[in-house]
C-alpha cells in the first residue's frame, strides 16, 4: 500500500474513534433516564429566585428546611436554568422556548401555545396559577412586591386576552381554600412567591421560613394525602456569577427519600416531566427533545395497594369486640388512609383512620361466634385482606 493510501486509512480511523468516543451529552441528543414518570393526579410547580445550586443545597445554616426537604425527598443535582435574566426562564418553563426575548420587559407578549392551556386544559384537566401579592386575578403590570416578569402566563395571549383564561391567575391567598378538597385543587397549579418570599429581594433563610410555613399545607392537602401528586421546587436562575446551576427537588410519595439526581437536567426537562406525566403532546422542540427527570421515580414510580395487616387479635366484649393488628409491611409507595374491619358472619365493618391499629366492632350478636379480617386503604385503593383473627364469641350482658 503506497504513502497516500495508508495516510488515508488512519485519517478514516481517526474520524470513526472521534464519532464513537464522542459523549452524547455533548451531542445534544437527550438521554433516557431510568424509570417512567407516574401520571400523578395534581403537579405544583413553585419558582424561587437567583441563587445557584451551592447556595442552596448543603447550605443548612440558611436554608434547612430545604435541605430537609432535599433528604426526604429527592433533588437534581445537575440541573441548570436556560438562560439570563428571569422572564425568558419563565416562559421556557410554562411554554417550551424563550421566544426571543432577553429582557424582563413587561409588554412583550406571546401569540405561542403554552402548557396550561394548550395542553393541561386541552387534555381535559384543570390549571391555575398563584401569584402571592398580586392585587387581583389578571392584573397586568407591576405592583411591588408582586412582579409580572414572574408571572409567565400573563404573557400569553391566548390567557391574557381571555377573560376565563386570565381570572385562572389569581392571587396566592385564594390557595388554601382551593387546597380544601381534591375537586378544588387544579390538577395543574404555579405558584410565584412574591419578590421577598422567593429569596429575590430578601436573604435565603427569609424564603426558606416562606416555604417552611407554606408548603406544609400542599402536602397536608387531600390532592397529596389521598392522591399521588407532585411538587416541583425550582429557581428560575442562579446569581449569574456561577454557571446558572441551580437546585430543583423532586418531591413525592414514590421518589426515594434522599435521591440525588446526577443526570443533567434544565428547565425545559421539568416541562417534559409533566407532559410524560400526562401524556401530553410538546410545546417546541426544545421540551420534546429533553430528558423527562424519570429517574426519581425509580422503576416507574408505581404505586400500588398497601399489602394486607398482620397479626389481627380479636378480645370479646358484650355484643362487641375489640380487634388490634400491625400495619403492612408495605404501604404501596402512597401513605395508608384508612383500616377497614369486617365480622364474619354477618359483614359488620368498622372504617378508622390510617395512623389507627385497633378499633371495636359493635352491633354483634351474643353467643355468635366472629372472626375479624382488616384490609388497608391509600390513595392506589384498598388491598389484601388481612388473615383472620382468632375467634371469639361475645356475651350478652
């Protein structure tokens, strides 16, 4: 083989090692991470501001009720914001792109499909959006500390310049009422804290005690405590001296406690997780084209039924009895909410709470003999009965 020849096979070389060896994350092509996203009933989405992953995650000394959070739940430890300053971060978080704009300008409005409408709303399921000292529902403009450039749907026309689109933005203290029952809780919920609470004019602990003292309620409501939802906590950018790394926790029943996440993820992955969640279709190419934060939820994230009480005892009592077990051994990756206890003969049931292992069964008959099966309930359904208690025969006085 001459000169040109061998010099033209190493060349060929060369070029296929670079191909194979070269990283797919540098490729722009998106990873699959392991697990499924499970389709959640309710997803909250809260936006925090300009702090970096550092100053967060680890930062106990400020912040330690998020990094409790962080050790209970689960967080994205590489997870970037898109871009500088926070509007256009906004918008790629609520409608998959940037649009153009570089600024935090306040009439820069957006003829663009968007997650909450065109998506959420369009697939048959609620949406509001919840901005703490917003003077009323569908204000446009500022008036500090509530800022429009936090408030990614007031930009889109289709929301805007819809009168019951745009009352679906609403002022956060109308939260807790909604958060009463889950046919009042939108499936689809943002809330914006306002400029002080979301750490942007006020220090890191201020919105650490806001969050402290609000997200208690989210997960004590009946959409997390008898259904499977979601709470996303995200910033919208770091302080622009670092990388624009910033923090997002992951928090629900199946994600394991303490997760960390090294996959590398940005605001427009958020965005896919909960169209994965839901089966919705993307917004832009930059949501299709990114890594859903699957990973939390393990091998799926399935939740199911608890398994089926043990070690059911039965003491007689005068037409009653009185029936103590132990709690499954798996509570199916959602918290138990109730026992249900059932005579045989006769089908007496008694239904108590989920924190409650013992009741007494009335009504029954003296001289009957009973045995007691106990089923548990979460927010998956009712599972197996227990194995029956050991028989006993009530007395008449």
């Amino acid at each position: 083989m001459n000169r040109l020849g061998r010099r033209l096979i190493a060349w060929l070389c060369a070029a296929i090692c670079l191909v194979t060896l070269t990283p797919i994350s540098q490729t722009g092509s998106a990873v699959a991470a392991t697990g499924t996203v499970p389709a959640f009933d309710h997803i909250f989405t809260i936006v925090m501001e300009n702090h970096s992953y550092a100053e967060i995650i680890g930062n106990t000394a400020q912040a330690p009720y998020l990094n409790s959070l962080a050790s209970q739940y689960g967080v994205a430890a590489n997870y970037f914001g898109v871009t500088h300053p926070s509007l256009p971060n906004y918008l790629a978080l609520a409608g998959g792109d940037t649009f153009g704009i570089t600024s935090d300008c306040t009439t820069c409005f957006v003829s663009a499909p968007n997650i909450a409408v065109d998506r959420v709303e369009a697939s048959g399921r609620s949406w509001k959006a919840y901005m703490e000292s917003m003077p009323s529902s569908c204000f446009v403009g500022d008036s500090s500390p509530y800022a429009q450039k936090h408030d990614p749907f007031i930009y889109f026309n289709d929301i805007r310049t819809n009168s019951a689109e745009c009352n679906k933005v609403v002022p956060y203290s109308n939260l807790a009422g909604d958060l009463a029952s889950t046919s009042t809780t939108a499936n689809y919920v943002w809330i914006t804290p306002n400029l002080c609470n979301d750490m942007h004019d006020c220090s890191i602990s201020t919105g650490d005690t806001w969050l402290q003292q609000n997200v208690p309620t989210i997960l004590n409501s009946p959409a997390f405590t008898s259904q499977n939802s979601l709470l996303l906590i995200t910033w919208d950018e770091d302080d622009s001296s670092q990388i624009n790394q910033v923090a997002t926790l992951v928090i629900a029943k199946s994600v394991p406690a303490g997760f960390k996440s090294s996959t590398r993820y940005n605001h427009y992955s958020l965005l896919k997780t909960i169209e994965q969640s839901w089966g919705l279709a993307p917004l832009t190419a930059n949501d299709a084209n990114a890594t859903a934060m699957a990973d939390f939820f393990g091998s799926g994230g399935t939740v199911t039924v608890p398994g089926a009480p043990t070690n059911v005892t039965a003491t007689a009592g005068k037409r009653s009895a009185t029936v103590s077990w132990h709690a499954p051994s798996s509570d199916g990756g959602c918290a138990i909410t109730g026992y249900t206890v059932a005579s045989s003969p006769g089908g007496v049931t008694r239904t108590v709470s989920g924190t409650t292992t013992s009741t007494t069964v009335t009504g029954l008959k003296p001289g009957t003999a009973y045995t007691f099966t106990v089923t548990a309930t979460n927010c998956a359904g009712t599972g197996p009965a227990s194995t029956p208690s050991n028989p006993v025969t009530p007395t008449k006085h």
